[in-house]
C-alpha cells in the first residue's frame, strides 16, 4: 500500500542529487571555520537575505533559541504571538535555558499581530517590570494556516520596534513558501529585521538544518551562543551540502505544494461532515475540523492509517494536512477518496 504522509513537511527525504552532494562534499572543523562547504552554505544564505553573514544550525528551535540569547540577557521580555511555535512548541526554550521571559500578544487569524498591541506590551521603565527587549514574528505562520506575512506589514512592525529601540528577529522557518505565495523576493521579506532563521528541513527537503542572518556582528555572537547549546559540528560539511541543494533546486517548486494543499481543501470543502474554510488556505498547511457529533479526530487519525494516509490531529476535533515534496497529486487524490469513504459511513 502507498502510504500518504500528510503529518509534516518535515518528513521530506533528500533527493538523489541531495545524496550526491553529501558524498562528494568537501569537509572540514567548522570550529575552526574550517568546513568549506558550511562557509559556502553560510555565504549564500547570506547574500541570498541581503545580510551580512549566516550561521547553520541543526534546526529551526536552536536557530531561534540562538537568535533570543544574542538579543536578550536574562530577566527581559520577548512579545511574541500566542500562537507562534516559538511560545507554543520550543519547550519554553527561551525561559528554561534562557532566563527570558515571554509576553504573550494575539495572533490573528491571518498570522499577524496588530501593531497596536505590539505597542501596547511594550514597557514602560518601572522597577517590577521586565524589560522588553525584543519582538518576534512568524513567517509563514505555521498555527494561523500557513499564512504569509506581507512585507509590508513586517516593515510596519520592524519600523515601530525600531523607533522605540528594540530590535526583531523573524521566525522565517518556511519563508520560502511566504516567498512563492506572495511572489516577492525573499529579501523584500526581510530586509527589515534584525535576524531571521529558516529551515532547510521542511519543504526544501534537506535532511538536517536551519540558518540564522543577521549583521556581522550579531553572527559573531550567535556562534557563541551556538557553541553554548552545544551546536558546534565539526565535518557538518555533510549536512550543509545538501542545504545548498535546496536553496538553489527547491524553491520555485513549492508552488506545486501550494497548488496541491488548495486542491486537497477544495475536496474537503465537498465532502460532508468535515468543515473548512477554504480561504484560509495560503501555502502548504490545511486546517480542517470534524462537524460536531461526528467520529472523534483520534478516531479519523486511526481510520485514515488503516488507508494508508497519515496524519496528525491538533485538537478533538480539528486536524492539519501538510502538502510537501513526497506528496503528489494522486496522493491528493487517495486522501480525499478515504476521507470520503470515512466521512461516508458516519451519516
Ligand atoms: C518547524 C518549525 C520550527 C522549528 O523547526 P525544528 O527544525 O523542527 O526545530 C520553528 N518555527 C516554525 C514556525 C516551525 O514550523
């Protein structure tokens, strides 16, 4: 049986030239700064951001757990969406190897957060307060739907930060699915934070890795904070190599991810008992809830495995499907046609 893994893009496996690249890669200590083939990684994400300079580090969490430690000291606060991954699925990173404490502010539905709030969870000088010390953003927006943020709106955020002192760092984890649904430029993107961090693990399919921007000296400090965590990884030539695959192969192809979550929404948006609003599909992540007094999501989740289609619930009766390199559109078809059979025997 086929199987259909819709849990994760995360479950992507690198491709054959991905494999070719790790074998042939020239390594070194990158300890010692001595990897080339990171060096090379590490230069075109770079120039690739319109930033300085780039570090690689094994993944999206460490990336952004680097990116806080290099903004923040101990006892200052973070304003960060309520539904963003760093609050809602890091450990608490930031507070438990951290010190840093986050202020919590409401994601809209479309992944935004409004500049009033932003402004409104910044703090005065006050004796019993944290100091705030830096603001973060989600792009795209895994918990809101995938959605993109429009640059425009990222600038809006980075010039209020900006003006009150305080700089802002872009959870960019899957900015390149933002990059082909909005048709821009990844640098238009974010050109105006302070630092970004991006996984090449996710639907650019390279096995192991993220990448932090920032200024030269921002980097500088990163990579201390690297080395702190424990993310200095020597001949890790292997995992840059295929990373540089990605960035230069497997980009322009997310747009076949996006085309394949629209069909899968629309198929779900005709079948009966399952609800969705198919305006909130943007990128590669469908959000879809069961109709009230049907089958339970654990009990979907255990049915559509027996099809051969896996995925993954996020709440009792609301689920997430994640279109990636693995899936194809017959996959897409398999799914909605289990979905159906399913849904079928429950009236
Ligand atoms: C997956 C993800 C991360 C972290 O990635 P890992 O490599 O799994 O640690 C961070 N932010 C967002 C929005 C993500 O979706």
């Amino acid at each position: 049986m086929r199987i259909v893994d819709l849990r994760s893009d995360t479950v992507t496996l690198p491709t054959e030239e991905m494999r070719d690249a790790m074998r042939s890669a020239e390594l070194g200590d990158d300890v010692f700064r001595e990897d080339p083939t990171i060096n090379r990684l590490q230069d075109i994400s770079a120039e690739l951001m319109g930033k300085e300079a780039a570090l690689l580090v094994s993944s999206g969490t460490m990336g952004n757990l680097v990116c806080v430690l290099t903004h923040c000291e101990r006892g200052e606060e973070v304003i960060i969406g309520d539904k963003s991954h760093m609050f809602l699925n890091e450990c608490g990173s930031m507070s438990a190897v951290g010190g840093v404490h986050p202020h919590t502010v409401l994601n809209q539905p479309d992944g935004t957060i409004r500049l009033e709030d932003i402004k409104a969870a910044i703090r005065g000088d006050n004796d019993h307060w944290p100091r705030t010390r830096l603001i973060c953003l989600e792009n795209t927006h895994n918990r809101c739907y995938g959605a993109p943020l429009q640059p425009e709106y990222v600038a809006s955020v980075c010039e209020m930060a900006h003006e009150r002192g305080l700089p802002v760092h872009l959870d960019g984890a899957r900015i390149f699915n933002a990059v082909v649904a909005l048709d821009v430029d990844v640098k238009d993107l974010v050109r105006h934070v302070d630092s970004v961090s991006f996984c090449l693990s996710k639907g650019l399919s390279a096995p192991v890795g993220s990448v932090v921007c920032g200024t030269r000296e921002f980097i500088a400090e990163a990579r201390r904070n690297r080395k702190l965590l424990g993310g200095g990884m020597r001949q890790a030539g292997i995992v840059a190599a295929p990373g540089i695959v990605a960035l230069g192969k497997m980009v322009k192809r997310l747009a076949d991810d996006h085309e394949n979550a629209r069909r899968l929404a629309e198929g779900i948006a005709g079948i009966s008992g399952l609800l969705i609003d198919p305006d909130k599909v943007y990128t590669n992540i469908v959000y879809f809830e069961i109709e009230n007094g049907r089958i339970g999501a654990d009990e979907l989740v255990a049915r559509l495995a027996d099809k051969g289609i896996r995925t993954l619930s996020t709440g009792p009766r609301r689920f997430r499907m994640v279109t990636h390199y693995g899936v194809g559109s017959d996959d897409i078809e398999q799914t909605l046609k289990a979905l159906k059979s399913i849904m079928e025997q429950e009236v």
